[in-house]
C-alpha cells in the first residue's frame, strides 16, 4: 500500500506539438546526413560504414537517415537496469520514469557550516549508503569525484567499488579510459560470482560521454563504449552540449543537436551489437549567456529535459536527462525551488531516466548528502504528480458525495473511503514540515534540513550494507588497489 | 524584449486523458441534478429557478444539464482584468496564465527570526507595494488580514484601500457583509473618479465564497456576489473544498465536487446578468490525513489545481486555482520546493489565474513579504517554462549548426544567433545565486533570502506609489474610516 512506485508513467506533459516533434526530428536527421562528425575511430569508422554509413573526404562520418532508422528500428525499447537485490530491478520502458543520482561533483557541500570542500573517496561510499536509504533514488550513480586518489586507474576503480559497496541498488558510473574498464570488468566478475552471472544481471551502467559537441567524437570514450557493449554492460549514450556554447542558443537547436549525437551514439551501439542495452543520454545543459557559466537550475533546463525526453517517448526509446540540479551552493530556498520545478516538469514529460535529480548544487560543481535526503521528498512528490488523478466510479465517489449531503454529515472526515484512499490517494514526506506555526514553534523550529542533518549523521554510523560477502571483499582487495579500509566499511 | 509576459498560454500539461475529463464532467453534472445545493437565499432561488433550476421538497436546489449549460454557454469567456494603470490590464481567455498574490493569512512571517507575528494592517499596504514591484506577480489579491482593525466594516474597507493604494495593478478583495462591499464601491467610484468610469474599468475583483463545501450556499456571500455583478466587479466564483474534509479524499471526486459546486455559482452569476465577468474558482484544498490539517505544499495540490485547470479548459471558461502555498513556516527548502514545483505544473495545465502563487507559508495561515521577491524569480522561471520551446527555421538554427561544425569553431558563444536571442530564449533570475562555489565565498556567500531582505528594505523605504491623487485621498479620509495615516503612505 504505497502511494507510489518506481517508473510510474509520465508523459502528461508535452512541451512540443506533434509537428514541432517532427520538425526537430528532421533537423536531427539533416545533422546526421549533411553535417555527421568527426574524430571517428577507426573501429567505429569500420564498423558504421559497413552499417550503413559514410566517411567523407573532410574525415566527418555522415550517417544517412535509413540507417538511423534501421539503428532506431533494432535497438532494445525493453531494458531491464538489473539491482544488485533483484527487488530493485528497473524495467525501462514506455513512459516509466525512474530517479538517478547525480555525476561526478568535485566538491562536497556542507549546508550547515555553508562551506564546500574537495570531494574524497569516503564521500562516494556514504552518497551511496544515504542513497541506499531513499524510496525514491532508484538508482545510485557515482555522485563525485575521489580528489585523494590520484591515480587515474584507482580513481576508477575506486568510484565503482565504493558505490556498489554501498547500495544493493544498480549503479551508474564513468571511466577514463578503456583499459580502466576492462579491469573494472573483472572485478564487477569478481562480485557477481562469475562473469557469467555479470552478463545475466549486469548491475553497473556506463555514463559515457562518446561526444563532445557540436558532432565530434571523443576517442578514448569510444573505446570505453565498444568494451561496455561487448561486455554486456548498459550504456548512456551522453550529449551533454550546453546551449549558447557547445549547443545552439536557440532551444530547439540544442534539442535537435542532442538528439543527432545520440542517434549517432546509437547507431554506432547497433553496429557492434544490434539491440545491446542503450539509453538515449539527451542531457543537454544551459548557459548563462552573461557570464558563459553553466546554469543547471534555469527553467530552461527543465524545458530542455521535457522536449527530449518527448522526442524519445515519439521513438519508443529508452531516454535519459540530466535534470534537477540548482545553482544555489547549498538547499536553501532556491536550491529547492530548482530542483523540484525542473525534476517535476521532466518527470511528467515521461523521461524514463532523469540524472541529476537529487543533491546536486552549484550548477554540478558541487554534491550535498544532506540534501539526498530532501530531494527524497521532492522526488517522491514527483512521482506523485506522474501518478496523476486515478479517474473510475470508486474515486469519483458519486454515492460518497451524495451520502455526505443528503444526510447533512456535512464532511467527509468519518467516510469508509477516506480513511481506505489514505494511503494511495495521498503521499508523506519525510523531512518536509507540516505543523502550524504554534505547534512548530513549540516543537523548537524544525526545518527540513536540520531533520536531515540528524538523520544523515544516523544512517551513517550505522548503515553499512553487507551484501558483497566479506570473502568476495577478500578476493576483490587482493587483486585490485582498493583505497577505503575494511573499517570503513564496517566491517 | 523580455523572455516572458504576462499571459504565455500553457495547456501543455494534461494530467486527465480526455475520457477522465468527460467522466469528471458527467459527474459533476450529475452532482448539480441530483444532489444540488442547501441554503439558497430567496434572491437566489427566485432568480436561479426563473432561469430552469428546480427547488426541491427537501430545500436543495438542483440544476438540470441543460441548465447548466446555458450557463456555461452563456459565459464570459474573454474576460479583462482590468489595471488601475491600463498597463497593467489582463486578458483573461484561452489558456493564458497569469499569477496572483495571495489570500487572507492571519499572521506575517520573519524569515530571519523565524517567527510569525500577527498581521497588520501596514502590512497589507506594505505586500502591495512589494507587490507592484514584481514583474510576475500580475495582481495583487489581499494577502492578509489586518489584525489591528476590530470593526468589521473599517476592515473590508481599509482591505480594499491598503491594496489598491500600494499597486497599479489589478486587485482582488473580498467582503464579509453585503453592506460593507456596498460602501466599499462607493470608495471604488471616488478612485475612478465616477461611478460610470468603474464601471468601464473596474479594477478590484471579488473573491468569493459563495459555498461552503459541500454543496452548501453561504448565504451572506450569496448576498456579496449579487452587488458585485450588478456593480460591475468581476467575482471569483471561489470554491474551497478540502479533500478528505469537505469534499471526498479521492481526487477525482474532488474535482468533480469542485466543478459542480463552481458550475453552481455560475449559474446564479448567469441567471442575474448573463456574461458578468466570472472566474470559476475551482480551490480543491488538501489533508493531510493523518491530522486532518490542510497541506498546502502536497504534490495532491498542484495535482487538484492542474486537473481542475484541464477541466476549465475544456469548458472554455476563465479558470482560477489556488495553487503554491508552502507547509513550510519559512521561504527555505521546503519552502522553494513546493511553491515551485506546484506553481509550475498548474502553470502548464494552462489555468488562467493562479492565486496564492507568492509569499504564502503554513499552507496559508502565514504571509512572507520577503518571499514575494523571491517568489517572482519563481513565478518567472515558472512562464519561462510555460512560453516553452519555439520551433522554427531560425530556432532549429541548422545552417547555425553547420557553421560551427564544418568551420571547425568549435563553439556557439561567437555566433551572431546566440548574442540574438540571450534576452529572449532566456530569463534572468534576480535574487537566485549563480557564482561558482569559490566566487559565492569571495562575494560573502549571498542568498536568495538574504538579497530579499535588503531589497525589500530598499522598496519599503522608498516606494510610494502616487496613482491616487491627495486630492482623491483626501476625499476617501472625509468619507470613509481611513485607517493607515497620511504618513503611512509617505504623503
């Protein structure tokens, strides 16, 4: 009896009309054909032309609408995003919307001394056990950066191990470079028991940034896609241009140039292996145009998220966002009104996965567990508006209105029905306050932050998830540079 | 050039599919046949069975569909809400959405104490003119109560005066006696210079509970509604239902509740003068049933608003919702992320007029002036995200695109179109922080709140609006109990 689940339906909200879907569908594919891209790599070049595609005398790789199509028509539109707890497996599909965690902040936020300082390894591990503890954070994706690693391949390697160690949630992260992968592979081998147990529930996705637009491929992270595919690791497929700078200025440019990307990500994935897991990445970001800064709180970010995830909703396919930061350095008022207005907005549009949705301030620069716990709330109330209105004799309560007034009870309070809807009609948050401003003063001022500090402090003396065996651990930290002790794993 | 103005049409979001919507509207209609109202007045009855409704053996009035919809068809639909400065009129119609203050809090919040006090009658003059400042808040509606007036007459009446002497804009009232509201016009009339020039541009609107839900005629409001039509005031046919409460938990019987008991009011508007300037004021409140108490911030709330808004569009009527009042106790977290996720999302359903869409906490037991200010950054983000996505040749920016690509710029930041449209494709928050981390520390850590305070300092000092002449005041003071000195006034 929960109000709601993960991957309710979105779409009820539809920034574009059906003809302006269309018109940026065709700017999409004219990219496509006419401009392409370049910094192709020679396995990617190999292996789209004998797709269909073609490489120009000016080194772009220019890939004709019907082979999109046929990349279009061939991919998986039925994605399982595998828990490391089967109770957590997410079926990405249709319009179902799930919540991610945000990516790779340099910076931990601390809202109450209101100071931001360098991320660190132990940070990752407790994003992950306080994402762990939120209904609504459907899937954990590595929130910052390890600054006390310096090694590139350790970092890498560390990001993935402290986030699965600390949620039975599935995972997102990135890598560097392809031989970091392969060596991440082996451990995630190591985890699942046998690499055969990996390719039947792969619990770790690929964010990968396989360009850098406008329409130029970046080398080393097409290396690291070709090695996720071929390891049945799912992909995101990552445009993340931002408008006025690396995108047009003009929303439905930005729109139709992050599609393009995507669809040429795609192509490339069907090339190597038709129908392997792929999720559409259109995350394009926002300039402010006075300063050229990034300003991932704008409502022009919402809007963008929206008409994406729409375009993916017209072609049955899986779509990913990049959507509720704030550009406030910490949840004050605007922290809240941007996350919740953006995340709502894309939410509703049907975006099957939004990133960025929880913790994230300074446009990305910086991550505040606090306010995972929050963003919980404005989540869960998310997902309550996609739930909608449930429309049918029962709720429409004819005869409950009817008996309410005619026999002048005058209110609803004492209704069979009200008290049976109390807990699907209705959701309730966790930190949020609802006391009136007696009672509340009298209950010494409470504010959702001060509650989630409390609780913040809770979970992480003393959530420490065991699900990785202490003898797989064993196994894991001989074979790799593992950075966190076994203690501060609680173990 | 301004991204946003007043009356961006939304109707993007559609929470109800089109059968929910016919369903919802069958079920009201059959509220008002078969159940119908209690507590008509004699006014009322004469003038609305006259029109075809039936009085039945059991004193309820009830109205047939057809009824109904004569009503309906009768209706104004292109209804002007008229500024004390003609700059400031709105064109009510379609689904154009514009933003109102708030309604009626008994005590005034101190965002930087954290406390509430009771509320006073300076502070309505003072919201009113933070008010006229705000680029997003379209009409002032009365926010407070003013405590230190016992009298109840010297109330509505200085209610009126303290509103529209601190604005130019629109203003939105209400009365508790009939004889009070006559009075009030006879002051109206002396502002406008005449009766006749009220009439032809009246600029104070009534907001009205002509029911006690549900299905219950207030009858002394019953008696207010009818001197506002036959004095040219636009009333704001206001239904106030809770779900859970005075109307059934389930949405969608709320909804259905809302629409019949509104439909109701439009009746009588109709039955007197056919096409007096109505908004139907469909204000499904919330429960929170676990304490019976009302929440105002709920994800149900912005739900009821959007799901009533669809319905009004369909019926093609000037359709109003309270919607974006926080549960919060001040403009934090909490705070930011109600108003703006509840706000946004009613704004995109395409309700005409959003009430309560600034400064309102405690769900509405409290009024902050500081986050008025901080409410139009909302607001505007809110019709930034409504105005949504233009596509046309120049947006999808194609040849812009093949530009950058093909020269190998790079980047968009030099083209001519980003320069172009950055004041267009683009609204800029004014009191929202966007500096990097190091930059916020550097520039003393400034926030919303913070920048609010001083603003709102700066306006209260110095902004005296002077619409109404001395000479015209003078003449209200002779007339009328004129509470708030000269001084107060900066005259």
């Amino acid at each position: 009896m929960k109000p709601v689940h993960p991957g309710e339906s979105g779409g009820q909200y539809k920034p574009l009309s059906h003809k302006d879907v269309t018109a940026v569908l065709e700017n999409s594919f004219r990219i496509l054909e006419e401009i392409g891209f370049n910094q192709a790599t020679p396995h990617c070049i190999k292996t789209c032309t004998a797709y269909g595609a073609e490489m120009g005398d000016d080194d772009r790789l220019r890939i004709p609408r019907k082979v999109v199509k046929k990349a279009i028509e061939s991919s998986n539109r039925d994605l399982v995003l595998h828990g490391q707890d089967p109770a957590h497996d997410l079926h990405v599909t249709g319009s179902r919307v799930y919540f991610y965690t945000p990516g790779a902040a340099g910076m931990i936020a601390d809202p109450v001394n209101k100071t931001n300082r360098d991320a660190l390894a132990q940070d990752l591990y407790d994003m992950s056990r306080i994402s762990d503890t939120c209904e609504h954070i459907h899937i954990f994706q590595r929130t910052n950066v390890l600054c006390d690693i310096k090694d590139n391949y350790a970092m890498d390697l560390n990001t993935t191990y402290n986030s699965v160690m600390g949620t039975t949630k599935h995972v997102g992260s990135s890598w560097t470079e392809a031989h970091h992968l392969e060596k991440t592979l082996k451990l995630l081998h190591l985890m699942a028991g046998s690499e055969e147990a990996w390719r039947a529930r792969p619990f770790v996705s690929q964010s990968n940034c396989f360009v850098v637009p406008p329409m130029k491929f970046a080398e080393e992270s097409l290396e690291c896609l070709r090695i996720a595919v071929e390891g049945s690791m799912p992909v995101l497929l990552l445009s993340a241009g931002q408008a006025g700078a690396t995108a047009p200025a003009c929303l439905a440019g930005t729109v139709s140039q992050a599609w393009a990307e995507c669809l040429g990500g795609l192509v490339y994935v069907n090339a190597i292996k038709p129908g392997a897991p792929a999720i559409l990445g259109t995350w394009p970001f926002v300039s402010d145009l006075r300063t050229g800064a990034m300003s991932g709180g704008s409502p022009e970010q919402g809007i963008l998220s929206a008409a994406c995830a729409q375009i993916g909703q017209h072609l049955d396919l899986p779509t990913g966002t990049g959507c509720g930061m704030s550009d406030s350095k910490l949840p004050d008022f605007q922290g809240g009104a941007e996350h919740a207005s953006n995340v709502a907005i894309a939410a509703l549009s049907g975006a099957n996965v939004i990133y960025e949705s929880a913790g994230m301030y300074a446009s990305l620069l910086s991550a505040c567990p606090e306010s995972l716990l929050m963003d919980n709330d404005v989540l869960g109330a998310c997902m309550r508006m996609v739930k909608g209105v449930t429309v049918n004799e029962e709720t429409l309560a004819f005869d409950v209105t009817k008996d309410v007034c005619l026999s002048n009870k005058g209110h609803y309070l004492g209704s069979d029905q009200t008290l049976k809807v109390m807990q699907t009609e209705y959701i309730y948050p966790e930190f949020y306050n609802r006391l009136s401003p007696n009672d509340w003063s009298d209950a010494g001022k409470p504010e959702a932050l001060s509650e989630a500090v409390q609780r913040k402090e809770h979970i992480l003396a003393t959530h420490f998830p065991k699900h990785v065996s202490d003898e797989v651990d064993d196994k894991i930290r001989a074979e790799f540079p593992v950075f966190l002790s076994k203690k501060a794993l609680g173990r």
